[in-house]
C-alpha cells in the first residue's frame, strides 16, 4: 500500500516544511482546506481529501473527514490480514501519518465579544474524531498534535527509530490535546448555562507555566499551571518584571496576598509570611498604608510577601527596599519605582493589573488522595450584623470590626485578629486552641490592643476568649456566634462593657 500522510491544521506553524520531508520520505500527502492551499503554494503535490473519499466537502466544509476512508485507513490494524484484505477489498489505503491541531476553540472564546454562536462554529468535530482513532491505533499510525512533534517524527522515520516506545508516548499528546479541548468547551458551556458547579464529573485544563526548582521542600518536584480561562486579574497572569524566579512556597504566598488585597477598595497594602497575614492596613495613601502594615509586625514582615491595590511610586519604592522582602505585588510601578526597586536586583517585582478589582475566583479546590475536594469561594463575609450586648459599637467601630473580619477570613485557624486605626495590630493565626490564637494576638499588639475591636473567624466555644480580650483592653468583638455557650461570653462582654457583634458566617481557613 502506498505510504500515505493526512495533514489538516488550524496553526501552520512548520506544516510546510513537514509536509516536504514526509514527500522526500515517499509520502503521498492528503490535506484539506487552508493547509491544503499552503502545500500547494510550496510546489508539493497534494490531493484533496475528497479524492480519498470519493465524496465532496458538505454543510459549509462541516463533513470532510467523518468518512470510513478515512477512519478505516487510520484504524486498519496493520498485522490484521483480514483488516488489510479490506481494505483493498473497499479499495481504501492505510492512512500512516496524521498532523491535526483542532479549530482555535479556545482563542475564539477569549475574545472579549464572543457570540455563542461563534463559539459553538468553532468546536471541532472531525479533528478529534480522526485523532482518536489514529492514536488508537499508535503502532500503526504517527499522530502528531503539535509543530513541536514534526521534527522528531521526521528524524525517526528517517532513521528508522519510531518504535512503539514513540509511538505511545505521541498517544498518550493526543489523548490529553482532545481532553483538554473537551474541557475547554465543557468548562464554557457551563459559563454559558450558568452550571458551573461541582457537578457529577468534574475535570480541569491548565497550561504549564513554568518548572519550579523545587516544591514546598528541595526534594518535591515542582511546576506551576495555569487554567485555560483564567483572567488578567489572576496571579498566572501577573508580569514579572524583575527578581529571581519565583518558587512554590512564593506562589502560593502571593496568591493569599493578592485575595487578601482584593478586599478593600480604600488603598490597601498586605503582608504575608508562611501562608498568614502579618501585617494589614488600609490608609489615605498607599505609602501610609504601607507603613501601617510593617507597623503591625516588623519582625515577621522581614523575608515575607507585599501586595498593594494601588501603584507603586518612588517614594514607597524606597521604602520597601529599606527591608527584605521576597515579592512586590502591585496593578503598576512608575518608572521612578522600578529605578529604585532595582537596588535589590533578587527581589521579585510582580505587575498585576487586577489586584485593584474584586476576586473573581469562583471556586477553592483541594486534592488528597484518591480525591479532589472542591468548595465554592468565601466571598460573602457576614449575613446580618446583631449587636448582642448592651453596650453597642458607634458608626466608626462598626466600620474598624468589618475591617477586622475581612482580616480574620484570611488567617489560618483558628485566629483572631485586633484592629485600630484600619490596621491589623495584632493576628493570632493557626492555632489548635481559639484561646491561643487570642493570646497570641494580644502579644502581638502589646499596648496597642487597648482600644481595638477584636475578630474571630469562628464562634467562642467558652467565654475564656472574652475574658482575655477585654483583660487587654480592647473595645469590642465580632464573632460569628452560634455556640450553645454564647451566652457566657454575652454576659463577660456586659460586665466588662464590651461590645459584642454577632456577624452569622464563620471563615474557617485551613
């Protein structure tokens, strides 16, 4: 039978020169629409699909390749004689060589004005069809879905090298290229229907970003993804504008300090050391929000992660630089800024547009073994807010305990954050027992809990909590509330005359 290679691509990135050294090998070439065209135009000769299967492109080119010429070439297994005697039974060829990378599905989604019906045009059909089963059939089939494969595929024809070994290892590109295509529609079209839930079945396409050196320890291997469709305000599509290259354990710290961040529309600036916040503020600047920040907890901030919602000018520049720091994250920096940021070439400088715009993540995800545990974001922080106590927060107390809460729905559990003057002053975070994260809290703060309000991510299961809190001084407290012993921390509030507010949404974070 006659060595016959099927070329059909959406990127004609190298499918020319492809295409001229299958020919010298003594390929008979076989392409459709555009790709066929190309070939042409190089001089090299090529027959239209149609010719093979006897039968002309219809619906506007929809049904081209869905035809028992073409799949039966790809799925006559070679070592079959009765699949080879029907073959020439039918007249039909083996089809030895395939190249597809399927219509641009996903480029066309991420257009800013996509209609449905767009999208929908652009889901490939015969592609996938035709790659599945030429993968199917890897011994007797080279499948390539990338430009990258030509040139392997061409040096171990030439050399006689495209083993199984090979040919599996091309399997096993098509299988995850069609699956993650699958993914990108299925993902969209759930978009569409408003049905982007858990569901029954579940499955996710990302891209590789980058190798990481190493995971959260040097002997864990490491790399970092990005989802197909996340947006320009996620930490994938931050700009590195400076700095080492960025670890696993710095990743994971920056996407904490980016949420965090995105809380506050008032200039907000965040630290973040091992997983936690260890400074928080807001101000009538960015710089004062900043020095508000490293005055929560100068010790910890050293080594740690700064985010900002606003840019970054010279004057802070200088500021940031006076300490070490990992990473910078802010939506820009002025020229000046990045002059000054330069004098400490390893610090990491990330540009994020997006972390002066709400979160937009929708869902958290957590794998463990055996499983993947999904949940949909925290992004309500209380329903209703019930003064439970006789004394009641004024106006601007009230405004110091949401600020607080916002905090505190950051920090491990268990944790407790103290507030004044819209800055975290001291953050118990992580602690197995709720009267710890309080005391470590009140330690951080030292004088400066006298006055503040106190928040907690869950409820007070005794009233210890209270007793300690209002020992140090502070005003108030936010709390969740819902233990069946609330009223005991109710009733040392009343006698210490603190406020009590009772917010109704618990933020575990673990």
């Amino acid at each position: 039978m006659t060595k016959r290679a099927l070329l059909s691509v959406s990127d004609k990135t190298g499918i020319v020169q492809f295409a001229r050294s299958l020919h010298e090998l003594g390929y008979e070439l076989v392409s459709t629409g555009g790709t066929e065209k190309a070939i042409k135009e190089a001089n090299l000769p090529v027959k239209n699909i149609s010719e093979i299967t006897g039968f002309p492109e219809c619906l506007d080119g929809r049904v081209k390749t869905l035809h028992p010429a073409v799949h039966a070439g790809f799925l006559a297994l070679r070592d079959d004689k009765e699949h080879m005697a029907t073959l020439r039974e039918l007249n039909l060829n083996t089809i030895d060589v395939l190249a597809v990378n399927l219509y641009p599905f996903e480029a066309t989604v991420k257009k800013s004005s996509c209609p449905l019906a767009e999208a929908v045009e652009n889901i490939d059909i015969g592609g996938p069809a035709m790659l599945r089963s030429a993968a199917k059939n890897y011994k007797g089939v080279l499948v390539a879905v990338s430009p990258t494969d030509y040139d392997e595929i061409i040096e171990r024809l030439k050399n006689k090298t495209d083993d199984d070994t090979f040919r599996l290892k091309l399997m096993g590109k098509v299988y995850r290229h069609t699956a993650y295509y699958d993914t990108v529609i299925a993902d969209y079209l759930a978009e569409q229907t408003g049905e982007n839930d858990a569901g029954c079945k579940k499955t996710y396409a990302y891209n590789k970003i980058m190798d990481l050196r190493y995971g959260e320890n040097p002997h864990q291997s490491a790399a970092f993804y990005k989802e197909w469709n996340a947006g320009a305000d996620s930490l994938a599509g931050a700009e590195q504008l400076q700095g080492k290259e960025l670890s696993y354990n710095n990743i994971g710290d920056a996407y904490g300090a980016i949420e965090l961040v995105k809380e506050f529309d008032s200039p907000a600036a965040v630290a973040i050391k091992h997983a936690n916040p260890c400074g928080v503020a807001l101000g009538a600047d960015i710089f004062e929000a900043y020095k508000k920040a490293y005055e929560c907890d100068p010790v910890s901030i050293f080594g740690g992660i700064v985010a900002l919602n606003r840019e970054v000018d010279r004057e802070l520049a200088a500021e940031l630089v006076k300490i070490f720091l990992e990473i910078v994250i802010a939506p820009s920096f002025t020229d000046g800024a990045l002059e000054v940021l330069t004098a400490k070439p390893n610090l990491r400088v990330l540009k994020l547009p997006g972390s002066d715009k709400p979160s937009t993540t929708k869902f958290n995800q957590k794998f463990i073994g055996g499983g993947l545990l999904v949940q949909g974001t925290d992004d309500e922080l209380f329903d209703e807010l019930k003064t439970v106590t006789r004394v009641e927060a004024d106006d601007a107390q009230m405004r110091q305990l949401e600020f607080a809460y916002k905090v505190v729905k950051h920090a491990k559990s268990n944790a407790i954050v103290l507030s004044k003057d819209f800055a975290a002053v001291g953050i118990g975070s992580g602690q197995t027992s709720r009267i710890w994260a309080a005391e470590q809290a009140i330690a951080r703060a030292d004088e400066k809990a006298k006055g503040s309000v106190a928040a907690s991510d869950a409820f007070f299961p005794f009233y210890d909590c209270a007793e300690v809190l209002a020992d140090a001084g502070v005003a108030g407290i936010i709390q969740p509330g819902g233990s069946k012993n609330d009223q005991d921390s109710i009733n040392v509030c009343n006698m210490r005359g603190l406020f009590m507010v009772f917010a109704g949404k618990r933020h575990f974070r673990h």
